[in-house]
C-alpha cells in the first residue's frame, strides 16, 4: 500500500475539499506520518475517513477533525501551545510542525510514553509531555497563546481560561458525553469571545474539572 499517496489523498479529499484553508495546516497534514500514530493492525486505515482506536479504550480522532481544530487555533509558528489529551501524538506532533514549542498533557502513561517515543523518534524536539490530569492546565508552563482539548468537558475548565495569553485561543469540546460542540474562545484584554464551531463527539476529559473517574 502506498501510504504517501493514502496521506495526499486524505489532505485533498477530506481536508482540503471540506473547507480546511490554511496552507500551512495542510502541509503540515501532508508530512506528519499517521499511519505511525495508529497500532499495527490499523496501519492500513490509518488515512481513512474514522477515528482509530489506540487502546486503553482512547481513539485517534479523525484527521478532518484535527485539522478543524488546528486550524480554529490560528498558528502561525510564533506560539507556545498547550495541547490537553495527547493519545497517540498524532495532534502533538501537527502542532509541533505549527508552534514554536508545545506543551502535551495526558493522563494515561503507556498511551503518553508511546506518543513520547514517536515524537522524538520523528526529531520533534519542541514538545514537552507531563503525566496527569490536564483540566487543570499547567500553570508552570502558562500563559499559552493557543490551547487545544482532545476530550469532552461538561463546562470550560475555569483554569485553561486563566492560562490563556493575552488574544490567546482555547477551542475544546463541551457538553455531554453523546453529544457536544466545538467551541473557540478568544481572550482580549481579559474579556472572552465565544464561537460555537461544530458538532462533535469526544471521549471525556476526566478529573477535576472534567467527568468524575471511576475507575
Ligand atoms: N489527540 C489525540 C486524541 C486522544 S483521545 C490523538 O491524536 O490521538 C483523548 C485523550 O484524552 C485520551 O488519550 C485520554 O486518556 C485523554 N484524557 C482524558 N482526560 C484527560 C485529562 N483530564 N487530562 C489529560 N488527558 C486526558
């Protein structure tokens, strides 16, 4: 299978013709490797229109929705970025192609060792990971000019709104677990501009100020 045309074809026909319009978004999409971010036996999906599941009951969502979130994030290679349910890395490492320095939090250890194996093996080195849960951002690292959500949150956690610059960008998923919308919020000068973006469906952020654990 030739998996560089799989990855051409994807950025074309699910990305590019559906609206996604930053050129640099797009190549970034055209570069990074997805099909090293999925488990073996999916390496043949891995550009497909789907999320993939990645184990421990976690998915890598599908690439249309990476890119719609990337791309509501506005980079342009000066930020500093904080990206909130790594997974597989795949999200990480296009935000690594796009921002100056990124900053991944997950709370699963074998999912983050696994996404910290790739990205360095891919010569990422701009991204610094930490274990644990990422409701609460990370303060020692803020503020963030974008920040980015991979899992679901009943209400925007108040403390990813503290870690935001000044014209900094959040976008998350908020709301139920079946159901939720994409939201960008935009901070100027302390007051927030909300967009709602699309309807989604994310696996939920768990901890604090996320879904109670129950494990
Ligand atoms: N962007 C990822 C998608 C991962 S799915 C990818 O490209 O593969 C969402 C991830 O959020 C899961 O790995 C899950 O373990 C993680 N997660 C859930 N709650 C979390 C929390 N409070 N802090 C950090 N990570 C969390």
């Amino acid at each position: 299978m030739d998996l560089a045309a799989a990855r051409a074809r994807m950025v074309r026909e699910q990305l590019a013709c559906r609206g996604i319009r930053d050129e640099r978004v797009l190549r970034a999409f055209a570069r990074v490797p997805r099909h090293l971010f999925v488990p073996d036996d999916f390496q043949a999906q891995a550009y497909e229109d789907h999320p993939i599941p990645i184990g421990e009951g976690q998915t890598i969502s599908q690439p249309y929705m990476v890119a719609l979130m990337t791309e509501q994030l506005r980079l342009q290679g000066h930020e500093r970025v904080l990206e909130i349910g790594a997974g597989s890395g795949y999200q990480t490492a296009i935000l690594a192609e796009l921002a100056l320095e990124v900053f991944a939090i997950e709370r699963l250890p074998t999912l983050l060792e696994s996404a910290q194996r790739r990205l360095q093996r891919l010569g990422y080195s701009h991204v610094q990971f930490s274990a644990g849960n990422g409701s609460l951002g990370w303060p020692g690292n803020a503020p963030f000019d974008a920040i980015l959500v991979a899992a679901a949150a009943p209400r925007v956690p108040p403390a990813l709104v503290d870690q935001l610059a000044e014209g900094g960008r959040l976008v998350l998923p908020v709301g139920p677990s079946d159901a939720q919308m994409l939201l960008r919020i935009e901070k100027h000068q302390g007051a927030l501009q909300r967009e709602d973006i699309a309807h989604c469906a994310f696996v939920p952020l768990l901890g604090e100020a996320g879904w109670a654990e129950h494990d």
